[in-house]
C-alpha cells in the first residue's frame, strides 16, 4: 500500500507541474490520496505489531518461523527460555 501512495503522490506531483490550469485539482486530490493511504498504512502496520499479528520469530535449532509468543517450537520441540 505504500508504493500506491508513493505512485499516487508523483502522479499528482506530474499532472500540477505539466498542466498547472486542468491538472492542479486532480493533481492535489491525488496527493492527498496519497497522505491518506500512507497514513492508514502506517497504522496498519503499527496496529498489527502490537496486537502481534504477523509477528513470527525463528526457532535457533531447526530455523522455522514461528509465532512470536510461542514458548515452544511445534517442529523441533525447542523450549524458549523467554527471549525471542
């Protein structure tokens, strides 16, 4: 989602600078399509760490990814001694 912002974004910066009369609103609406899809991304992202969603460590015996509040590797049996 954040490349489309970023794409969204220098689309409108290109339409304000090639066609300043026809392309200034579609151009600012682009770019403020943009700060928005940004800003939701980055939420996203931050709301999903803390909730731990999609948060994976790697077991140090057999390398499989894991979920990160696991006290124990469901592959190997490797038992954490609380540090991921």
């Amino acid at each position: 989602m954040r490349t489309l912002a970023l794409a969204f974004f220098l689309i409108g910066v290109v339409m304000i600078l090639i066609n300043p009369l026809f392309g200034f609103v579609p151009g600012v609406f682009l770019i403020v399509l943009s700060l928005v899809l940004g800003v939701i991304a980055l939420l996203a992202k931050g709301v999903g760490a803390v909730a731990g969603i999609g948060s994976e460590k790697t077991c140090p015996e057999c390398k499989s990814k894991i979920p990160a509040d696991a006290a124990v590797c469901r592959y190997c049996g490797f038992r954490y001694d609380g540090t991921p």
